[in-house]
C-alpha cells in the first residue's frame, strides 16, 4: 500500500501520525506534502468573512480569534518535531507547496502514484487534488459524525449537553466531513477545572486515539473500505455566536458537576 500525506500545518497531526504510520503500519509512504496555505484574497474570500461575521456576530468573531489557541495541542507539540525535519529523519520525500489547490500538489501527487492519500490538518480539498490516488483520500475528522460536520472539537458537543466525544476517520468527498466513514471512537469528555482546560486535554486524547485509529484504518484498508458507511443527513457547525459561548459555559458547569 503506497500512500501521500497532504497537510497544512508544519508541527500538528501529521508530525504525530507519521511516526506511527512508519512503524506500526504496513504501508510505504511515498509523499509528504505540505501546503503554505497561501488563500486569494479577492471579492469572494472577504465576502464569505462578512458572511461568517454576520451569522455570529463581531463579539464571537473576536471571541473565536481568542480561545483558536485552545485548539493547538500545545503540550503534545512539545513532544513533536517540524513535519520536513521528521521526513528527512525517517528517509521520506518531503515537498512543500503555496496551498492546497495548486497544480504542483497535484503534480505531487500525480507522480506518487499513491493508493491511498490522507489529509491532516487541512481545509477543503477538491476533487481534482482528492481523486488523484488510486482509492481516493480520507480525513480524521476529530469529533463524531455526521452529528457534529465541521465543527470544533469538544465544544459543541457540551453545547448539546452531551458527555462524550469522538473522532471520525472517513472518505473524503465534494463536500466537508460529509464522506463515507471508515472508523469512528466515541469515549467519555474527561472534565477539567475549565472549559479551555478540558478542551485542550480533550484534543490530545482524541489524537492519540485518531492515530491508533488511523493506522487500523490503513493495515485494514480493504475490509473498512468495503464496510464504509453513508453518513446519512448531518449537522453542521461553525464558531460560536457569544451567545452560543454562554451556553458552553452554563452546560460546561453542569456535565462536569454530575460526573
């Protein structure tokens, strides 16, 4: 099994994943890609901003801007090494690319002529960058779908006063977490004193479990694809108006009290 990595962050999943890949997997990686992810920012990309604006609200666009580093997984980087620092150590191709949909990283993936190729820490990728290798692409989504599409991890499951989360690896497809699922984990949030606290512990659960997970997706790669199912009709999220904030806050206190 030959398979491509696609990814936008420098020092996140990827850097945790391909350690595991490399030892415990019985693929090849051929690829590893890294987008700078260098966006247009033209009529469209501001109106989609002022859209987004508009649905939450400026306090929860700048509340968004402040609790993105909840998200980082901190404490793991520290353990972690630069995604091209870690393919150079482990002998593996390593090409860097200004963003995602360019023809260089379909290029790349082109002359990988990969089975699989799995996307980390990206944003939407289209089809002519997805159906590239062989069986297509797949995603760790890192909460459970199709309940929570596109959404943060951890938050808006204590939104809908919910005691668990999850992580999700599936088929990617034309839309966002919306592809067939391969695997998917659900387990207990572990509460914190904080709501950013039990986030920021609750991340580095879900990818420690996403990286088991991944790696039982690609030895089993056949059997999973052969079992995947439909997502059926889901729900999808986005940052948090202030007011959504505030119930996270008030179901936040109240699921960590009945614990």
């Amino acid at each position: 099994m030959r398979i491509v990595i696609l990814t936008s962050s420098r020092k996140s999943t990827a850097s945790y994943c391909l350690p595991l890949l490399k030892k415990h997997s019985g693929a090849e990686i051929v690829q590893v890609i890294y987008s700078q992810g260098k966006i247009i920012k033209n009529r469209k990309y501001y109106w989609k901003r002022l859209k987004k604006i508009w649905k939450i609200g400026l306090p929860g666009a700048l509340n968004g801007i402040r609790i993105r580093s909840w998200f980082d997984g901190r404490e793991l980087k520290k353990n972690i090494d630069d995604i091209e620092k870690l393919c150079h150590e482990l002998h593996i191709p390593f090409e860097e690319v200004p963003a995602i949909n360019n023809p260089r990283t379909i290029e790349l993936m082109k002359s990988a002529n990969a089975d699989i190729g799995i996307s980390l820490s990206n944003s939407y990728i289209p089809k002519k960058v997805f159906s590239v290798p062989r069986f297509g692409m797949i995603n760790i989504h890192g909460e459970v779908l199709p309940d929570f599409q596109n959404a943060q991890s951890i938050i808006w499951q204590i939104y809908e006063n919910r005691p668990e989360t999850g992580y999700t690896i599936h088929k990617i497809d034309n839309k966002i977490d919306t592809g067939d699922i391969l695997l998917q984990e659900k387990y207990p949030i572990q509460f914190q004193d904080s709501l950013e606290n039990t986030v920021r512990v609750m991340v580095e659960v879900t990818l420690e479990k996403a990286g088991k997970g991944l790696v039982k997706v690609i030895n089993e790669f056949e059997r999973l694809s052969h079992d995947a199912k439909p997502q059926g009709k889901g729900k999808t999220y986005t940052t948090p108006s202030i007011g959504q904030f505030l119930r996270m806050q008030r179901n936040f206190k109240s699921l960590k009290n009945k614990r």
